[in-house]
C-alpha cells in the first residue's frame, strides 16, 4: 500500500489531504471514492501519477537519465566509474562523506562540467525540464523579494503576476516582499531560493544541502511543500529522519563510485533506518557533515 510505504499512519496522511481519518478508512475500504482534487492531491503527496492511482500501473515513469562509467578529475580522480539510471519517478538522496564528488556529479548533469570519460544522456531539456536548488543561494541582495520572483519568472518564462503573488504567500513570504534581499534572514533565503528553483514544472529537480541554513519551520515546509513536486528528484542530504520518510530510493557515492543503491521499502524491510543503513556501508569513510 502507498500509504505504508510512505510511513504515513491514517490520521497523518487525513491531515496532509484535509480530511477525516475516517474518510482515508473509507477509501482504502473501497467504501467510496476520493473526489478528483484530492485524488490529485494523493497522486503528488505518493510521487505517482494518476493512471497508477485509477488503473493501478504508471503510464509515465520512463528513463529521464543516464550516466555510463562516468570519470571526472580535477588535480585528483573525483569520480571513477559512476553508472546511474534515473526515471521519471524517482525520489533520490544522494549521500556520502564530505569531497565524495556529490556536487561533481550535479554539476556533470547540468552540463556546467564535461566527464573525462564516460557518457551522460539526458532524456529532457536542460533549459526547459531542469530545476536546480544550489548549496549556496544565488540571490541578488540589492533587490526586493517580489522584484527577484518577478526577474526569475520573466527569465524562465514563468511571469504571472497574480501567480507569483499566490506563491509568494504559499512560501509564508508575503510580509517580506518589499524587503531587500540583503535584509532577510538565512531561512527566508532558502525559502526563496526554492521557491525560483520551483517556478516552472520540471521533468528533474536536483536540490544540493536545501535545508542547511534554514531554521525549523522552514525545514518543516520545505519538506511539506516538496511532497507535491512532480517529476524525478535527486536531493543531497544527511536530514536522515526526512529521507526515510520522503524519499524511494538510497545512492551512496563512495570512492568515486556509486557504492550502493538501494530502495527505501528493502531498507525498512531488512529492519533498518536510512541512517544505519548508510552508516553500516559507509564505514571507512568520515563522518558526513
């Protein structure tokens, strides 16, 4: 069941829909039928698209990208032999130490470095399906907050007054659109800077280190708000409690290879948390920041 491999009790998943718990019993049930909006609703919260939900198999989890003995070396090998496959319904974290090549294999995706060796296929266009959240926040501080949303539209070609305003307040910014950028606090940063990396659908989203730098409930909403992004999506993090609960699927990259891949559902079935689980294969190298 979805729900389940999610983690989601009932009552936590009739909070995140709006509804009674009894009104989740009844659909599990087969009593009665979820209405369309809340049946897209769970299709966003479960990462799967409609099809599944009505007829029970995905009409849309194609390959989105490939990477085949992927090499990258600057004054030392970085990356040796990466071979990755990610599909259209991924929910990935990406872990390992501290200078494992994280970052290099993000920037080897967005074509900001060539592979000395190796092949990258991309099944999507990168200036039209790719959403990117970096570590650090690429903001204009001598801007207000309404006038950088509006610039990063007009940019990605995203500009609709009435829609930014709408997910300015869905981003708890409101208060702060007249603020220049150089006057809010490290958490709104990071809110905005996912919100510009969320302006348009994207086929794949890569978000590297998102939560650092931002306070509880920041956290607490960026991790509620990306439960309804479609598309594949590929995340660097060490938030082990949110990995177990949001993502599918485990990579560990370790002496420049892809050391293990693994599915959440065989972690959790094998009586594991995701932090045991990387810890137990990731025993020679430091602690992860």
């Amino acid at each position: 069941m979805l729900r389940q491999k999610k983690n989601l009790s009932q009552e936590g998943l009739a909070q995140k829909l709006f509804v009674s718990r009894q009104s989740i019993s009844k659909w599990e049930n087969g009593e009665v039928e979820p209405s369309i909006d809340k049946l897209i609703m769970l299709a966003e919260i479960f990462a799967v698209d409609l099809d599944f939900l009505l007829l029970g198999k995905s009409q849309h989890d194609e390959v989105i990208l490939k990477m085949a003995k992927v090499q990258k070396h600057f004054d030392k090998a970085v990356l040796r032999d990466v071979n990755l496959e990610v599909r259209s319904r991924d929910r990935i974290a990406l872990l390992g130490s501290n200078g494992s090549g994280k970052t290099t294999i993000v920037n080897l995706i967005l074509g900001a470095y060539r592979p000395n060796g190796g092949q990258i296929q991309r099944y999507f266009k990168p200036e039209d399906d790719l959403s990117v959240m970096p570590q650090e926040n690429h903001l204009l501080e001598a801007l207000r907050l309404k006038e950088q949303v509006a610039l990063s539209a007009k940019i990605q070609g995203q500009y609709k007054a009435q829609n930014l305003k709408e997910l300015v307040n869905q981003f708890h910014l409101t208060d702060q659109s007249r603020k220049l950028i150089s006057q809010l606090s490290g958490g709104q940063k990071r809110r905005l800077a996912l919100l510009l990396a969320l302006l348009k659908p994207s086929k794949l989203v890569i978000l590297d280190e998102p939560t650092v730098g931002m306070d509880l409930e920041s956290i607490d909403f960026f991790w509620s708000y990306l439960e309804h992004v479609s598309g594949a999506v590929i995340t660097i993090t060490h938030d082990f409690n949110q990995i177990d609960r949001y993502f599918n699927r485990v990579l560990l990259l370790k002496d420049g290879v892809i050391a293990a891949d693994e599915r959440v559902a065989t972690i959790h079935s094998n009586n594991q948390t995701i932090e045991q689980w990387y810890r137990a294969n990731n025993q020679s190298q430091e602690q992860p920041a």
